[in-house]
C-alpha cells in the first residue's frame, strides 16, 4: 500500500431536488421569476468525505439505504460529477454500478460486450480475445449471440460482471452484485474478486452483505447519511453498523409516556470489565446503569426493565420491588445499576424497556419503551428465546 | 474545443460502434434492412416526379429532391438528437466517457445515410443529364452542413436532458424553419416579393439562416445555372459554423449534470 490510487479530498455532491414533479420550461421560467430556491431544495446527499485507498486494496462501503454509498462510487467512476472537492485515480478503471454496465437491450450479448470494452477504451482486438473467457465466466455460451432483452435478470448480471472482471482493470468498482444472481453465481464471484485481490488490483465494494464485505474488504468505510460515520478495521466497523441498524430498528417500536416526576435520562450497558458495549455472547455478564433525574423528592420509587424481541414482545421483565430492593428515595440526579448475571438468551437483538413508577403502580413516572438494543451471539440450541436451566431423567 | 478534438479522437472505437449500433438499430426487425437507405431516396425522386407532374408545380424536380434530400439530413439529425442523451441514460449514468460522443455518433450514423441518399441523386442527376457546376465544393458544403447539424444537435440533445417540452418546441420551429429554408420553392421566386415588404435587408435576413445558404450551394454545384443569392451564400455559411461552436461550448459547460438529471 505504498501509493494511493484513489484519492477522496473534501468531497460533497448537491442534489437540487424540485419540491415537485418534473422540471420543465414552464416550472424554470417561473423559479427564474421567484425568489431563488423558492420551489427548489438543495440536498446533500455527500458532504466532507476524505478518504484514499492504497494500490492492492479493498475497500467495502456500507450503509443504510440512502446513505450515499452508490453516489459517492459514482463520483468516482466520474458518471456523476462532485459539487465540491477533488477526486484523483490512477489506472484503468471497471464499473459494475447498478448492474448491467450499460447494455444496449437490442443489442445481443456479443455485441454488448464489445461496446462495453470501447467505452471502457480497450481495443477492440484485445477485447474480441477475451470473449470467450467473458463466456465462459458468465456462462452464456448458448445465449450470447441472443439481444440482451430476453436474458433473465440473473443472465443479465452474470455477463455485467463477468464483463467488468475481464477486462482486467486496475481498479474494480463494485455496487452490490452480490445481491443478485444464485448462490453459485455469487460464490464464483466471491472467488472471483478473492483473486482479483491476490492479483494486487484495487477493488470498492458495495454491500449489504455484512459477512462476505468483511471477508473481502481489507478497510471498510461506514457511511452515514452523506458522511463518513468511520473507516478502517473491517470487523469493527461491521460492529458499529450493526449497532446503528439496531437502533434504527427501535424507532417504530420505541414508546415513550410518564409523569415526568422522574426521568430516566439515559442508559448504557457494559461487560464484565466495564468496557462499554451493546454486544453480549451466551452465558456473558451485562451491567446497565440507568441514570435518572428527579427535580423533588420521589419517595419508594420502583425501577423496572424489560427485554424484547425484535418486534416488540416482552419475553423477560422484573423490577427492583419483585426483587425486594427498597430505595427509599430518589431525588436529584443519579443512576441505578442492574447486572444481569448470565445471559442466557438465543441469538437476535433485543431491546430493552425501563421504567419508574410508584410502587403501588398508581403513577408511572416515566417509561421509555423497547428504547436501548442489543445484540445477542450464542450457538447454544434450543427453542425461544430465553433459556431455562433444565435437566432429563429417564 | 480542443478537449473535444481530444476525447473524440481518443474514444474512435467506441465512436464506430456507437455509429454502427446507431445504424443497425435502426434497421432492426426490418427484412430489406441497409437496402432502405438506397431505397428511400429512389422512391422520393419517384413520388416527387409524380406529385410534380400531376400538380403543374412551378418547380424542376433536381433542384427539388436536392433541397428534400438535404433538408432530411437536417431533419433527422434534430429528431434522432432528441434522444442522444437521455435515450442512452444507462450508458451515461452506469459508465465515464466523454458524453459528446453521444450525438457526434448519432449525427455521423445520419452522415452515413445521407451520403448513400446523395450517391442516389448524382447518379439520377447523371441520368437527367444537369449541367453540374464546380463539384470539387461538394465536400465543403457536405462538411458545413455537418457542423450545423451537429452543434445543433448538441444543443437540442442537451436542452432535452434538462426540459422534456424540447421535443414539442422542435417539432414547431422545424416546420417553420422548413417554410423559411428553399426547399420546395425556388429563392428567386419569394425574394421579389420579400424585398418589396422590408426592403433590401430581406436577402440578408434569408440568408441568416443557414440551411437556405447551404441548400443555394448544393444547386449551385449540381445545377450551376440560374441560381439566386450565391453571393451571400457565406453569410449562411458562417452562421452554421458559428451554431457548430456554440452548440459545443454549450454542451461541454452543460454535460457534467447530464449523470445527475437522468
């Protein structure tokens, strides 16, 4: 990784989005009459981004849906133009964006890949060579001399990629292929871009694909709406994507209602050494510390958790009254801790409920509902979701 | 400008693919295929000498089809260019490459069909036996008119990317550019009347516009007597160039949007 062969300085691409429907000469003629941006909202759906990546290296993208991952690869195949900041590659570069690299449907598949290899610039003798092996990889040799328009979408994909890999680039840019195609095509692939590695080419992936993206991918640039959420070690990065889809997935489900007369302002969960987390394995200790703000004296309050599915359905809860702990008071600010020995759950992510009410359960002083996630690894097997230590005799 | 010399002359084979595919498409699906360019003029000097005959048009047919057949040069570059950009909106946003490509081959694909076309009309005007006049211009006046048709292809296919009414605009402006252009009456025939409504300006004005200087040369060296207004001829002639330039200016200011607009 001596040189760099992408080079992301500052950038940040605009979109002006019409407020509604088409642009048209009518609609332009009036915005030029109204105020500026009256009818028009600018979007940014990159800003900031600086990055580079090394000759030889992979680098996978992930995101949410929306969160810029396939602009910014098509700044970089230069398809889009950037609004601001500076984009440098060096060396020949393939794309597979959106699939099916820009196939004519009239055109057969021969044809097709022909004029794929002139807009990428290769000759067109050394790309009548490689045909055969475009064939041959996408596995179209009855079809090939067929137009494109009655390919099946996996035919379709099959000979978009096989195009782009072929032709042999320095640079590989990859918008989520492995989404399509069956799981022998897309194991082919994998194989594929795993030699393309060994061969010291660079490659940009796009994937949701979480397992195969960390496997192939040497840094990963986590991408959050427009900006760069963090870069580097694949399997940390996979980690904090995962802890933000869990906490998007709260959004439908979390509810949130009291008095007020106590807040629970928070709530942060860490393992055995104190080391802040929201992953836990089978059989781990969880401590949460819930912290919680009084403006006047509460007297006997109870605190209360609940774990839940993903969906919402409660399958453990407890609280500091079935559990016989009396906290006389709660006044100001402070925090209470639970710890939940050993966790003994099944794999999934969960989410945590808590609470405050009176202790004769008359006044719910606050309750912030399926609010905090976490994940769960465990390969223990069993049926549900929570273990019960159980024993067979016969 | 000169970029665009550049990425022209770097991207040629994808420019002959382009121009090839451009053919093929249209001729798909289509038994007689190629042979409909060979045709298409053959029939046009056929139903023009007829319609002549049976109407007693005040008009010799070699000078008519030569304005048909040039005009439909200009004619299907405008319509073809509409769709040059957005028509190829999976090349344009899946792949990089200089978009001017785009209709420079669609306009060259027409350039093929039109030399075919113009093959047909020597060889009837060899039949008919015109006097032809300095033939060697032929080429100068083929290359003027090709630049008018691209830089206003250029325009046409870059203002249709970003306002959808371009093609219902078009349709209107060239049916009135038809009517202001000699194609199916002779420039000595309206100048007279022209003159006498806004004086002697009218010549010059009928000459701005470019087709009209271009359709004058094209009989001019097929049909060397009799011709009105060759003298302003250039005034046409540099108009087409001057449209040449602009349209590729425009395009290239225009053309880093085209990935976000389609």
């Amino acid at each position: 990784m001596s040189e760099n062969v992408i080079t992301v300085e500052n950038i940040g691409k605009m979109f002006r989005l019409k407020k509604s429907g088409y642009r048209t000469l009518k609609s332009a003629i009036l915005d030029s009459l109204r105020f500026r941006g009256s009818a028009m909202h600018d979007f940014w759906a990159l800003k900031d981004i600086n990055f580079s990546v090394g000759k030889g290296e992979s680098l996978g993208i992930i995101g949410i849906n929306g969160a810029g991952k396939s602009t910014l690869l098509s700044l970089i195949a230069g398809t889009k133009q950037p609004t601001e900041g500076r984009i440098q590659t060096k060396g020949s570069m393939s794309c597979l964006l959106e699939l099916g690299a820009g196939f004519h449907p009239d055109l057969t598949g021969r044809e097709n890949v022909l004029l794929a290899g002139a807009i990428m610039g290769i000759p067109q003798v050394q790309m009548r060579q490689r045909i055969d092996s475009i064939i041959e990889f996408a596995e179209l040799q009855e079809f090939i001399d067929q137009p494109v328009k009655h390919y099946s979408s996996g035919m379709y994909v099959r000979l978009g990629f096989a195009v782009a890999v072929e032709v042999n680039p320095d640079i590989l840019l990859i918008d989520e292929v492995l989404a399509v195609g069956d799981a022998a095509f897309q194991r082919k692939c994998i194989q594929k871009m795993d030699e393309f590695r060994q061969n010291g080419k660079t490659m940009l992936i796009i994937s949701h694909d979480l397992r195969t993206i960390q496997a192939i991918s040497d840094r990963i640039l986590f991408l959050n709406d427009g900006k760069v959420f963090g870069i580097g070690d694949p399997q940390s990065m996979v980690h904090s994507y995962e802890s933000l889809s869990r906490q998007l997935a709260t959004r439908g489900l979390r509810r949130e209602w009291g008095t007020g007369e106590v807040k629970i302002t928070g709530a942060e969960f860490s393992d055995k050494n104190g080391k802040l987390t929201d992953r836990f394995r089978w059989g781990d200790l969880l401590d949460a510390k819930i912290s919680y703000d009084a403006p006047k004296m509460i007297k006997n309050p109870v605190f209360g958790f609940a774990i839940s599915d993903s969906n919402g359905r409660i399958i453990y809860g407890n609280n500091t009254q079935i559990e016989k702990y009396d906290i006389p008071s709660v006044q100001g600010k402070g925090y209470v801790c639970l710890r939940i020995d050993n966790i003994q759950m099944s794999r999934g992510n969960y989410l945590f409920s808590f609470s405050v009410h009176s202790s004769d359960h008359k006044v719910n002083y606050h309750r912030l509902d399926n609010t905090f996630p976490i994940a769960v690894e465990s390969d223990k097997p069993f049926e549900g979701f929570c273990y019960m230590p159980c024993h067979w005799k016969k | 400008m000169f970029k665009m010399f550049k990425d022209l002359s770097s991207h040629k084979e994808l420019m002959l693919i382009l121009v090839q595919r451009n053919i093929k498409i249209r001729y798909k699906n289509s038994v007689l295929g190629f042979l409909w360019t060979l045709l298409g003029p053959i029939f046009l000097i056929c139903i023009y000498a007829i319609f002549l005959n049976l109407m007693k048009f005040d008009m010799n047919l070699p000078s008519l089809v030569t304005g048909i057949i040039a005009w439909q040069f200009l004619a299907m570059c405008m319509g073809d260019s509409l769709h040059a950009i957005i028509g190829n909106a999976n090349l344009v946003t899946k792949a990089s490459f200089p978009r001017i490509i785009l209709p420079t081959s669609m306009v060259l694909a027409n350039t093929v069909n039109f030399l075919l076309s113009m093959i047909v009309l020597i060889i009837y005007l060899i039949i008919v036996k015109v006097s032809f006049g300095p033939l060697i211009l032929l080429p100068v006046i083929i290359i003027t008119q090709l630049a008018l048709c691209l830089g206003m292809a250029l325009i046409i296919s870059t203002l249709n990317v970003f306002f959808r009414d371009t093609e219902h605009v078009l349709s209107t402006i060239m049916l009135a550019w038809f009517f202001l252009t000699p194609v199916i009456y002779e420039t000595g025939y309206v100048m007279p009347r022209a003159t006498e409504l806004i004086g002697p300006a009218a010549y010059f004005l009928f000459f701005s516009n470019p087709m009209t200087g271009i359709l004058t040369a094209y009989r001019a060296v097929f049909m060397s007597s009799g011709i009105t207004g060759l003298h302003l001829v250039g005034i046409s002639f540099a108009v087409s160039w001057v449209l040449f330039v602009i349209g590729v200016i425009f395009f290239q200011k225009a053309q880093a949007r085209f990935g976000d607009e389609l």
